[in-house]
C-alpha cells in the first residue's frame, strides 16, 4: 500500500496502488505493510518520528484497520523526543532550544478545526532556549528531570531554565568542555529511571576526532562506574535498555545488538538493510528507523554502505522472536530519520507547534480548558 498525503493543518492519508514511479506523488507518500494498521489499532498507539532533513515531526496513527494517517508539524532540525508519561508531557530537541509539551484530551475533543476527532493533542507549554548545543537523545529521568546528549560538548546534560546545559557526565578522557564534537556523544539510555548508558563514536578528546574510522570504533559508557563496556561497533546510536538487557542499533552495519554489559560481547538481533537509528519498544514490537545516506556527505557518502542505506522508513521487529513484523517505507520528503518513539493509549494524538498562532488560542488551567473564540 501507499499512504498519499495533502499537507495541510491535518493530515489525512489515503492508501493507493503501490507506484514508487509516480510523480505525482505528495508529499510524504509512503508504501506501508497490509498489516501495519491493524497492529497499531490493536496496540492502540500512535509512532511518532523525527527527520531534522526535513524539518517535521510526523504522528503515525491508525485510521481504521487498512489506512493509516499522517500528521507532520514543521520544527526546527527536530532530533531526540522524551516523553513523561508521569505528567503525560513530551519534550521535543530542535536546532536551539527544547520545546516542552503538555497533553489535553479536552482540548483535543473541542478542538476547533476538528471538534472530536483526536484523542489527545500536545500544547507547546515551555520552550528552554539552549543555543545550538546540537542535541541528539533526549529523557525524562522517573524524578522528571529531562536530560539531553549535548554532542557539542561532549557531555550528558540536565535542562533548567537557569543555564544553557549544566553538565551532568562526560566521558573520562574528555578533557575540557568546549564546543567540538570531540567523539559524537549521541544516545543515552535509563535504567530504572536514571541515566545508565551513553553512546559514541569514537574515544577521541580532539575536534570532530570521530571522523577518522567511524566503522569501527564506536563505543558504550557506563555512567555509574564511568567505563567502556564495549568497543568496537560500527556507527551505535540509540541505546535502550528493555527489560534486563541494553539494545543498540548499528547504522553503519544495519544491526539491532543485545550487549552483555559484563564482559561487552554482543549478539545480533536482526540485521537490516539499512542505516539503523532511533528505536521505541512497545507491548514486545520494536519500531526502528531507517535513513537513506546523503551521498554527497564528506563522512557517509563514501562508506561502502552507502549504497544499501538507500530507504527511508520504520521497521517493526517482534522482539522476542527477533522476526520482521513489517515496514513503511517513503517515497517522496522524508530520507533521515532520527528518533522514534511510540505514543501508547493514544490513537489519534495532534500537536501543534509555535510556528503559526493556533497554540495561543487553547487554555489550560488545572481542572479546565478553553479554546477562545474566533473573532468575527
């Protein structure tokens, strides 16, 4: 199937004959599995992910058991998504600042432009302004302070409305923080709720040092006891730590690992053809994204994977079986993703962005909501 988009405030998609060649194709068109429709409706969740390529974040949710329906909302370079689901808030990284999110299922019901037709919708409620730090993951710690990878600096990060980033952890040989990207610092994973483990791609303390032999010397940090748990991987991004085990996508070799945090041996989960970067698990399914390499990029194009990173979309992988569940695949806007992360209990959420002024229209205070009325 093909999802067909109009862009507009809300966007509904329809599936078509499969027909990659077509130009007319809309924008966000995509080619998606039978089976992808019925699986979110009867897991009752939405994927949401982040292409900073093209400026969007994009809510992927069920229409009915056979279409899907897309909703991207433009933001500048999106990248890590954290969700609270304490407080039921998302925090979104862009290019300079953190924008924070609160949930109204009212709101959403009385929505103007579509009165009862969401489920939950995500009013902007704070915006951190950090500068370009170049963010990559983003969480909610179980205590709800929102830590952030600061590539930058080199260094995980706590956010406050004081600082720019107060400094949390940095890598043992990271010598000073200034702002060089010394060994691309770029997952962070929670184990019980705190900050546990970070990925890089290299252990270099000089300027952009990662970019010499980015195949091979990527590596993972425990945070607590502040060591190298393993090395050697090619291009790790996204770590997480699901049940009893830590997760982490290979992009430049197209695998999902399990790492033995003790000795730092790993075993592949499944291999894709594909590079590999931002992943979200839900109720045993694993919803991992795909990025087509640029190829006229100084540090990817060359690599001889370059030529199979030539898709863009979502995976789903049944975890505890490691099998391929299906896939959406885009045809048109959409070629990197960086994070994706499944809305759970929501089915048909929206969200709305500062860009255009919907936001200032919608009220929330504790116990009500109010939508001001359009003046005539």
């Amino acid at each position: 199937m093909v999802i067909k988009v109009e862009l507009a405030t809300e966007i509904v998609t329809q599936p078509m004959e499969r027909n990659p060649a077509n130009s007319s194709l809309a924008p966000f068109s995509c080619q998606y599995s039978a089976q992808i429709p019925e699986l979110l409706l009867r897991l009752q969740c939405t994927i949401a992910v982040t292409t900073y390529q093209a400026g969007k974040l994009v809510l992927i949710s069920p229409q009915d058991a056979d279409t899907l329906v897309q909703l991207p909302r433009s933001f500048p370079k999106p990248m890590g998504i954290a969700e609270n689901p304490a407080t039921d808030q998302l925090a979104l990284a862009c290019k300079d600042e953190i924008i924070v999110f609160a949930n109204s299922a009212e709101l959403a019901h009385h929505y103007p432009q579509a009165p009862q037709k969401y489920d939950a919708l995500y009013m902007p409620r704070a915006t951190y302004h950090t500068g370009p730090l170049d963010i990559h993951d983003l969480c909610f710690a179980k205590d709800g302070t929102l830590y952030a990878v600061n590539t930058l600096f080199s260094c995980i990060v706590s956010i406050n409305d004081r600082y720019n980033f107060t400094p949390f952890w940095h890598p043992p040989f990271i010598d000073k923080l200034v702002s060089e990207d010394r060994c691309h610092l770029n997952g962070l994973a929670l184990k019980d709720g705190v900050p546990k483990y970070a990925t890089a791609f290299n252990e270099g303390n000089k300027m952009q040092s990662w970019r010499e032999n980015i195949t091979k010397t990527g590596v993972v940090f425990d945070l607590e006891t502040n060591e190298t748990v393993a090395r050697g991987l090619a291009m790790p991004h996204t770590p997480r730590w699901f049940g009893d085990a830590l997760y982490v996508l290979l992009s430049a070799s197209g695998e999902l690992i399990k790492i033995d945090v003790n000795s730092g041996k790993h075993e592949v989960v499944i291999k894709l053809e594909g590079f590999v970067r931002g992943m979200d698990l839900y109720k045993d399914y694993l919803f991992i994204g795909l990025s087509k390499l640029r190829k006229n990029s100084s540090t990817f194009g060359k690599l001889d994977f370059a030529e199979k990173a030539n898709e863009a979309g979502i995976v789903i992988v049944h975890l505890p079986t490691g099998s391929l569940v299906g896939k959406i695949s885009y045809l048109t806007s959409l070629d990197e993703i960086y994070d994706v992360h499944i809305l759970g209990n929501k089915i048909r959420p929206n969200i709305l962005n500062t860009v255009k002024p919907d936001h200032k229209q919608g009220l929330m205070i504790p116990n009500s909501t109010y939508w001001a009325k359009s003046e005539t």
